[in-house]
C-alpha cells in the first residue's frame, strides 16, 4: 500500500471521521430543535468537538506520532495533547447526545437495547454509576496521572522502552 492509503485507513483519522460524519448529522438535527438561545451554545461545542478530533488526529496520525516512537520527549508531548488538551475539549464539548443522535433511529433502539438487555453489561453499568461521581473520577484521575508520571521512569537505569510502554500504560 502506499503511504497515503496507509494514512488515510489509519484506526485515529478513521475514527475521527466516522465521529465527526455522526456528530456532523447530530448536530444538524439538533440545529432544528434549539432555540436561538441556545444556539451560539450548540456552536461553541461543535467547534470545541472538532478541535478535540484534529487534537487527537495530530497526536496519533501525523509526524508527532512517527518520532514519538524515538523520541521520548515527544511521546510525552503526544500525553499532553492527549491530556491537557483533546480530554478538556471532550469535556467542554459533551458530542454525546449530537453522535447518538447521528445514528439512524432504527440502530439506536438496536444498540439500546442490546446494551439494556445484555449480561456483560450490567456490571460494567454498575462500576461506572460508582466511577462518574466526582470524588471517585477526581482519585481515579489522580492516581492514573500520577502512575503515569511518577513511578519507574524516575530512575536513570530503566531503558526508553520499558519506561515508555509502562508510562503509556497501553502500549
């Protein structure tokens, strides 16, 4: 494949895509349902989701990501990006409901209703009712960050690979 069709399948810029199409379609039948009011709201959103999308694009599908693998500082400007910037914007931009409601009426009450009914499920529901209460999401930030940022990479002896693999903590 060449270089080009290797980016453009690439899983961030693919998923990107795919969020912003449902977002986009989201959005425009929220657009008919919101009151002037709310409006200049509902754009600000918009803008703060896709700026979190080309965020997370950059740090993932791009040159960034490319030197990041030999450049250990550069891994570290991929977690900033990733923390300090695309997450807030996430936050500030709530696209649930706009995504949601990108999906056609039809595979929502399917993905609802697989989700309602399936097994697997109700535990992780029953976690994450425990996990959103601000207490809980405030240590659970806290103790990942500082994971990630303290711990074994502190120490001189430990090679580039190893302290970034277990600073990731996904690799």
């Amino acid at each position: 494949m060449s270089a080009t069709l290797d980016w453009l399948l690439a899983p961030p810029l693919t998923f990107a895509v795919l969020a912003a199409v449902l977002h986009g379609r989201g959005t425009r039948h929220q657009l008919r349902l919101t009151s002037p009011a709310r409006l200049a709201s509902l754009k600000w959103r918009t803008a703060a989701f896709y700026a979190a999308l080309a965020t997370v694009v950059a740090a993932l599908d791009s040159p960034i990501d490319d030197e990041a693998t030999t450049l250990f500082w550069v891994h570290m400007v991929q977690h900033v990006m990733l923390m300090m910037v695309a997450a807030p914007l996430l936050v500030l931009a709530a696209p649930w409901i706009p995504i949601w409601r990108g999906l056609a009426v039809r595979d929502r009450r399917r993905l609802a209703l697989w989700y309602l009914r399936s097994r697997g499920w109700r535990a992780a529901r029953g976690v994450g009712r425990r996990m959103t209460g601000p207490l809980a999401a405030w240590i659970l930030f806290d103790v990942n960050l500082c994971r990630s940022a303290v711990g074994r990479c502190t120490t001189s002896s430990t090679s580039r690979s190893s302290c970034s693999a277990w600073s990731s903590g996904w690799e």
